[in-house]
C-alpha cells in the first residue's frame, strides 16, 4: 500500500484570496477555508463546530484562484497537509497547519468551466483544435506545477 499525504476539504472562502509574486517569480495564493462539523451536544440538540484552513496554491493554479473565487464561493480543494514551525514575540515555538492545493473543484456558479478551460489553454499547443461542448458533470481541474521550489 502507497503512503501519501492526503487532504480534500469542502468548505466557503473566508476571505478573497490574497496573491503575491514569489522571488522566484511564481505567483502564490492564499485564503481561508470554512468547514462545518455537525454533532449532537449532551442533551441531543444538534451543534456545529467550524473549522478555518489556511490553503496555499502556487503557479497557474494560484492565478486560477485569484481570478474565479471570492469570498464566500463554495469550492473542493484536494492537497497535502504541510507544517510550519515559528518563533513567536514571546520566544515560544508555535506550529502552523496549512493546506498546499494540488486540484480542487468549484462547487457554487458557474466558474468550474471557465477555470477548467484556462488552465486547458496553458496545458494545450495552439494548435489544439477548439474545446467541444462539454456535458454537465463537475470535473476535478488539477494543477501540474503547485510545488513552490
């Protein structure tokens, strides 16, 4: 059995997403992601917990973000689960959760068809005939460079 670190996550954006370009030159992304967790408290009412992701793209995938979500936007993002060890103001060693996008999947508007086909035209020769029309079925759009080094 393969071993790999995993996540997909369904949730809203927290806030629009916030782009910057690395030294480097590639463009990264970073938002915030709600999920909700529903459970029955002690007295069988039911409760929910939201939890807030912080979730990075790099590349093309980062300017597919920065130009189709907006905050509230419904999405599925699939990546890995990276760490991040600081030292604080205080000298304590703080520890960072954060999500690396490799695919995702919009799941609010009309936006999954457009990304999907932006991020087709850079994959594509130009001298790829046109884009046939496509049925319905939500398709998972993964990015090719999402590695920020």
């Amino acid at each position: 059995m393969q071993v790999r670190n995993s996540i997909t996550l369904i949730g809203n954006l927290g806030s629009n997403p916030k782009t910057t370009t690395l030294p480097s030159g590639r463009l990264a992304t970073e938002f915030s992601l709600a999920t909700n967790d529903y459970f029955k408290d002690k007295e069988g009412n039911r409760q929910t917990r939201t939890e807030w992701h912080k979730i990075k793209a790099y590349g093309k995938l980062a300017e597919v973000f920065d130009k189709h979500l907006v905050q509230g936007s419904q999405v599925c993002i699939a990546g890995a689960l990276r760490y991040g060890k600081w030292i604080d103001k205080h000298d304590q060693v703080r520890v960072t959760a954060e999500i690396v996008a490799d695919s995702f999947t919009f799941l609010s508007s009309g936006r999954q068809a457009a990304a999907e086909q932006e991020l087709e035209e850079v994959a594509q020769p130009s001298t790829a005939k046109p884009a046939t029309k496509r049925a319905k079925k939500k398709a998972t759009v993964v990015a090719e460079d999402v590695i920020p080094f």
